[in-house]
C-alpha cells in the first residue's frame, strides 16, 4: 500500500494559498495516476514563474537523491 501526500503552505495577506492547494492537489492527483491501476486523465499544471535559483538547486539535489535510493532499492514514501 503506498500513502501519497502533497500540500504547500504559504503566508499570504491574499487568496493565493487556494491557488496553490489546488495546484498541489492537482499535483497529488496526478501522481497516483501515474501508479499501475489507476485510470484517468492527468491535469496539466503550468509553471507560471520559473523557480528561484535557490528553489531549483533544491529541487535538482532532491531528484538527485531519489534517483539515488530508488537505485538502491529503498522505497520510502517520504523521499
């Protein structure tokens, strides 16, 4: 059985943070799609800004080190 969570939080004087739970919904929701079984449509989710330098560093060292376990074979939903 594998557990999918996705969320953002955001501090904001406005609206956005609806935005961007629905994004990470969306985001959820086509991650269990692309899982065996799983039937549907995948959302199109378009960047509206490209990620901050700080951001993109992040996330490549994050695709690093999940490349990384999956080689291994640990399987962890948490990574």
């Amino acid at each position: 059985m594998r557990t999918f969570v996705d969320g953002k939080h955001a501090e904001s004087l406005c609206w956005s943070w609806q935005e961007r739970a629905y994004v990470a919904g969306l985001a959820a929701a086509n991650l269990v799609l692309s899982q065996p079984g799983f039937l549907g449509q995948p959302a199109t989710i378009l960047d509206v800004e490209p990620d901050e330098p700080h951001i993109a560093a992040g996330k490549q060292l994050f695709k690093g080190v999940r490349q990384l376990v999956d080689g291994i074979g640990l399987n962890s939903p948490f990574l």
